[in-house]
C-alpha cells in the first residue's frame, strides 16, 4: 500500500501536468483553426483524465480503506451498547414506576412500548449505518482489486465480489468482522502497474511523454 501511494501521487502530479500542457496546445490549436489536430489533442486529453481519474479513485480507496475496515469492526459492539443502554433504561424507568405505582399494569405497558419504539428506531439507524457502510465498501473492493495483478487474485475475491454485492440490497449475509479482514487482506495485495507513456509525439509541443 505504502508504495503505490509513494509512486501514485507524483504520478498523479505528472499527469496533471501533462493536462495542462495539452490543454494548452489544444486552445493554441483553436486559435489556429486547425480542427484535425484539435479533435486528436482532445482524444489524448481524455485519455491523460481516465488515468488521472483511476490514480485519484485508488488513492481515494486506499486512504478511506483503513477508516472504513475500523467502522466495520466496531459496528457491532456498537450496535450492542446501544441495546444494552435502551435496555437498562427502560429496565430502570419501569422499575422506578413500579415501585411509585405497584398496582399500575397499564402505566408500566406504556413505558415498555414507548422503549420499543426507540429500540425500532435504534435498529432502523443501525441497520442503515451498516448500509451505507457497505456501500463504502463496494466502492474500496472494487478500486482495490483493479490494482492487483492477476497473479494475486484467488478464488475468495470472486466468493467476496459477491457477497459485496447482495449485501447491497439485503444486509440478512453481512458479517462486518469477516469483510473488514477481507478489504484488510486486499490491501495488502494492491500493487502498482507498470505504466506506459501517456502521451508521446508532437502534438504535444514536441515533448515526450511520460
């Protein structure tokens, strides 16, 4: 992870550079009139913003990968703590009335039903926590796994794949504690392509590539 954030960065740099060169030369192209080597100028500058824009997003996922790997693992616990002090409440509420009102059944059903619609709404948040955590994750899996070369991949990234996606739509086969040690696994695994030259020729004002 260290080194393709090490050998990405300045690359990104490079590569920023490079459009703004070749933004130059295709305005220079305009004043020119020359629409043949406008059209090819252009064609290169989106090529030059894909690998910009695929560097920018496997930065992204690395940086987020680490954050999101601690989420999931403290969903759970957090999710428990959460229940146990609704529990606790209301255990402490009902015990409190019942001893001011002993004969009152009705007073102390009322406080249990007010509690379980706090614990319905604690488990809608918990459970659309875990979905947008999920969702965070889909997009670090999928960056991830673009930057490990074949020879890395194994049979559980096709296992995880899906399970990432029906977890998209259906949390019922989520195990937050098992997908945090997988990404942590894919992380491990990302390396760096070999990178061709981004753009060579004259049509860049006469300088090479990177």
């Amino acid at each position: 992870m260290v080194t393709i954030t090490t050998q990405a960065i300045p690359k990104l740099v490079e590569i920023q550079t490079t459009l703004i060169d070749l933004h130059k030369e295709i305005a220079a192209a305009k004043e020119e009139h020359n629409p043949q080597r406008v059209a090819k100028l252009e064609a290169k500058a989106q090529e030059v913003q894909q690998q910009a824009d695929r560097i920018s997003k496997i930065l992204q996922a690395l940086g987020l990968a680490p954050i999101l790997v601690q989420q999931l693992r403290d969903w759970f616990p957090a999710t428990q703590m959460t229940m146990e002090d609704l529990n606790h409440n209301e255990m402490s509420e009902v015990g409190e009335y019942a001893t001011a009102h002993p004969d009152d059944q009705e007073g102390a059903n009322r406080i249990h039903q007010k509690w379980a619609i706090e614990v319905r709404k604690a488990t809608e948040q918990s459970e659309n926590d875990l979905k947008v955590l999920m969702a965070n994750a889909e997009f670090i899996r999928n960056e991830l796994l673009k930057w490990v070369p074949p020879q890395f991949q194994n049979a559980l990234d096709k296992t995880m794949e899906q399970k990432f996606a029906q977890a998209q739509h259906d949390l019922r086969g989520v195990d937050p504690m098992r997908d945090a040690a997988y990404l942590e696994d894919l992380m491990k695994r990302v390396r760096p392509p070999v990178q061709k030259p981004l753009v060579t020729g004259p049509d860049v004002g006469g300088k090479k590539g990177m």
